[in-house]
C-alpha cells in the first residue's frame, strides 16, 4: 500500500513512501538508494521470520517428521504440547525418585525445551509469514541486480567473512 508521507531520513523529499511491516520505507530513487533499501528489507525479513541474533535451524526431525515441511500452525503446536508435556512428566519422575539435580535436562533429538520453543517460534513465524517473506526475497533478489559491481564486490566479501566467522554447531 502506497502512500505520500515523510519519507526516511536520506530518501528524496519528493520520493513515494511505502508501509512495510509498520516501517514507512522510501522507493529508491536512484542506483545509490539501492543498498539501504536492501537492508531495509532484510531486517523486515528476520522479522517475519521471527529470527534473533542466535542462528535456528528448523532442519530437525520429531519422531520420525522434519520440523522444516510441516504445514500446518496447529502441527507445531500439537509437537510443542507435547514437548512441554514430556519435560513436565520427565520433571516429576526425577522428583519421584529422588533424582533431582543428578540427571541432564530432558531433550528432545538433543535439545532443550528451550531449544525446541526457540524452534517452534521460528517455524510458526515462517509458516505464518511465508508469502511475505517470499514477497521480501524476491525484491531483495531483484535490487540486488541494481548494485554497482563494487557494491556486489563488497557485499559477497562482507558475507564471506560472516561465514568464515560463524561458530560451529
């Protein structure tokens, strides 16, 4: 939805200002307003998709089902009840047997519970926003082949150090 306003501070005061995700965002104008809109759109992406500055895979697998293909809200929360159920029981049995403190935390494939809300919360906020983060991708995709070749230069640089930085899981 397009709409005349005040545009953010380095956009032209004559430029259309479109709402984004509760963020007014100016058109660019020329090759130089490109960049900023990029990463405009890229935090309105890890928005949508609900992400934190910690890296969460939805690539894991729940008795025997991938959390990345299911489709349905109600499926995940099905699988976060029943997470929470299991941490509840497994709590109370330690309590039980006078186990408290002498066990590891429940899991779950290897992860906490809080692990797992972590990436419950992810792959609710992908389901949910899907169409818009497709939306936001392939603009990103499309301003991309407005960058200048050193701005391409300097962008794949900067994500190659990014990946040559990252910890490993």
């Amino acid at each position: 939805m397009a709409k005349q306003e005040k545009p953010k501070p380095g956009a032209e005061e004559n430029g259309l200002v479109v709402k984004i995700q509760n963020d007014d965002i100016a058109v660019p104008q020329t090759r130089a307003d490109v960049p900023a809109t990029i990463e405009l759109f890229k935090k309105q992406l890890a928005l949508l998709r609900g992400e934190s500055s910690e890296k969460i895979s939805i690539d894991i697998d729940y008795n025997g089902e991938n959390i990345k293909d299911v489709q349905e809200v109600s499926k995940l929360m099905e699988i976060s009840a029943s997470i929470h159920a299991r941490a509840a029981a497994f709590e109370t049995e330690t309590k039980r047997y006078k186990l408290e403190g002498k066990l590891k935390p429940f899991t779950q494939s290897g992860k906490t519970v809080s692990a797992w809300e972590k990436i419950i919360e992810k792959a609710k906020d992908e389901l949910i926003n899907g169409k818009q983060i497709k939306k936001l991708e392939d603009a990103i995709k499309r301003l991309n082949n407005h960058l200048s070749e050193n701005q391409r230069l300097k962008n794949d640089l900067e994500e190659l150090m990014n990946l040559a930085a990252e910890k490993l899981d």
